[in-house]
C-alpha cells in the first residue's frame, strides 16, 4: 500500500459508506489542522416538478392580443384578465419570454450584456402591473401598452408564473402590424391608399401665365416640428408655391426665392399648384384636349437637423385643352327670393326655324 503522508486525516461521510468521499486533511500548525483540499461529487439540482404533473393556476383571456396597424413610435393599449383557479391565494408575476428563460436557469455573466431580447427592441411592451397576489376564483385585468419601434409584423410572448413553484406557466402572446410613421397628410383629398388630386378642367389661354391654380392644404401630424420641400414631377409643366404672388418656391432647390416649409406639430400650410401645360400650336388650333398626369412630390425633413424622414408623391389629373369661348360675366347674382314660387313652363328661345344639324 502506499504509505500516508505524516498526521493524515481521513474523514468519511457517515450517511452510507457506499456513496462517502475522503476529506483529506493536513497540519499548519503544531497541533491543529485545517482542511487543505475537498473531493466532493458535483452538485446537481433537483429539476423542477413538470408542468404536465401540475394543476394549471391561471387563466388567461384573451391569449393572443391584437392590436392591428399600428405607426412606428405610436402608442397603442389593449388588456386582458388573469384569473386565479386555485382554491387558495397565490401570487403571480408576469415576464417576458426571455426572461422567463434566465429566471429558471438562474442569472448568468452573460445576461448582463444582454438586458433585452431583439423582440424586445423591436417591440417595447408594458405591462401592469406585473405582479400580485389573487385570492381563488380572483380575477385581474392587466393593461397592456405596446410601441413597435421598426415596420413589420410584430410579436411579442409573455409569461405568467407563480414565482414560489416557477412551474405553473401560461403564456401570451401581443401582436400588431407597425406601419411607417406619419408626418403629413393632405387633409383636404379623400384618405385612401392612393390619393388623387383632381385638378379639372384647364383651359389654355396665352392671356394668363397659368391655365388653373389649386390651393393644397398639408398638415403635420407628427409629434415633433418638421419642414417639407414640395415639388412636381413635371418641373416645366407644373410649378409649386408657397404665396398667393406665386413669386416663392415650395422647394429650396427649385429656383430664386424658393425655400423648404417649417412646420410646427398640428399646424398647415397650404401651396399653390399652378399649371402650364405645354401643348403645341396645332393641337391648341384644333381645339384638341389631352389628359395630363403627374405627381407632387413631399419631401420630409427633420426641422432641426435636416435629415430625411419621408417621401411621398401625390398624383394628380387634368383634362388640358384650348378656351374656345368665354362668357361674360362669369356669375349672375340673382339676389334674395322672400317667397317660392312655381316657375312657368320652359319656352324655346328659338325664333326661327331650326337648323338642320351638321
């Protein structure tokens, strides 16, 4: 055998001889001992009971919470109820899916430098409260606040576990559709996924620089001030103005004087759309007329820093033709009626016999 090392120790565990270890012990000073190395089994963790051989706690309604189209940065609020099924009071405390992982396992180096999932970034959810107690049969509403922060489909699950046996899960989900943020709107054309601004009937005529001009109201619905350039796609055909001179551009870059809008939070300005349909002189002698089609263009800016938000591009129409005739006046006043009466029958104002038709 080989030979002990001077005043070694052995020590065993007295629970079974089957399963004891030697704890080795040695000297450092005259007549006492201290313990210099511990052999020991590592230590495993009894796993926690399974969900499936334990009664479910909670009720959850509804289990997914939808919240639909949402704009990025924009708010939207939803809830739904816990109940409690047990017969006795017990405590609950609601946690993201990620953190419901870390909570089981126990925290680790790693999770410090990863507070949040990606899901969590893409999509900031509140809940609350997030904890409490609920005597049996108890029911709690739990408000839900959720800001997607990226464009996309989005969800997000939680859970809701009674912390004193971490095994009783039930989960949720929240859902939403984050559509781009909205700075500005045309509050004077019809909302749809494909605005038209409808600018009738032009009439060219060499005596006017323009053959029609239409005011158009934008609005700014973001939170913060921003400034907008507007301009058109048809740069010789079509010009755009801030004044009722028609002497600013709508744009910075679209000529002498011209300048983009600054637009405080819920205010409007309104522009100027001044057609100049270029048409050549035959068709202007024939009296032929053409439909003309193009698009504003919206740029949107950060006020204070200028960087680019968002584009749009609103279309427009025209029926585009020559001034064949021209009535004077051009409006009739006809002056108060203090009584209604039955007009008599319409008369022809012919005096001659008809012509016949050519």
């Amino acid at each position: 055998p080989t030979p002990r090392p001077r005043h070694h120790i052995e020590l065993y565990d007295m629970d079974g001889l089957a399963n004891s270890v030697p704890l080795l012990l040695s000297p450092v000073l005259s007549g006492t001992v201290t313990p210099s190395s511990i052999l020991s089994p590592p230590h495993v963790m009894s796993p926690p009971p399974s969900a499936e051989n334990v009664a479910q706690l909670f009720d959850l309604a509804p289990r997914a919470v939808e919240l639909g189209d949402l704009r990025v940065q924009k708010e939207g609020r939803a809830q739904l109820v816990v109940t409690n099924l047990a017969a006795e009071t017990v405590s609950f405390t609601i946690l993201e899916e990620a953190q419901a992982v870390v909570w089981r396992r126990g925290p680790t180096p790693d999770d410090a430098a990863m507070p949040t999932s990606p899901t969590s970034q893409n999509l900031v959810v509140k809940v609350s409260p997030s904890s409490g107690e609920l005597k049996p049969r108890e029911k709690r509403t739990i408000k839900i606040s959720c800001t997607p922060q990226v464009v996309g489909k989005l969800q997000q699950t939680f859970i809701v576990r009674n912390p004193a046996t971490g095994c009783q899960d039930v989960s949720f989900s929240v859902r939403v559709n984050a559509l781009k943020p909205e700075y500005v709107r045309f509050p004077d054309i019809a909302k749809s996924p494909a605005p038209v601004l409808n600018m009738g009937t032009c009439c060219v005529d060499s005596l006017r620089p323009y053959a029609r001009t239409v005011p158009l109201n934008i609005e700014n619905v973001f939170d913060e001030p921003v400034a907008i350039s507007v301009q058109s796609n048809l740069p010789n055909q079509v010009f755009v103005f801030q004044d009722k001179r028609f002497t600013r551009p709508a744009a910075a870059d679209a000529g002498v004087g011209g300048s983009d809008i600054v637009m405080k939070p819920g205010t409007t300005s309104v522009v100027y759309i001044c057609l100049q349909p270029a048409m050549d002189a035959a068709s202007i002698a024939r009296g032929e007329c053409r439909n003309l089609i193009g698009g504003i263009r919206v740029k949107v800016y950060d006020a204070a820093s200028r960087a680019p938000l968002d584009e749009l591009v609103l279309k427009f129409t025209a029926l585009v033709g020559r001034s064949l005739l021209d009535v004077t006046p051009h409006s009739i006043d006809l002056g108060n009626a203090r009584k209604l009466v039955r007009s008599p029958p319409a008369r022809s104002l012919t005096t001659g016999p008809a012509s016949p038709a050519r």
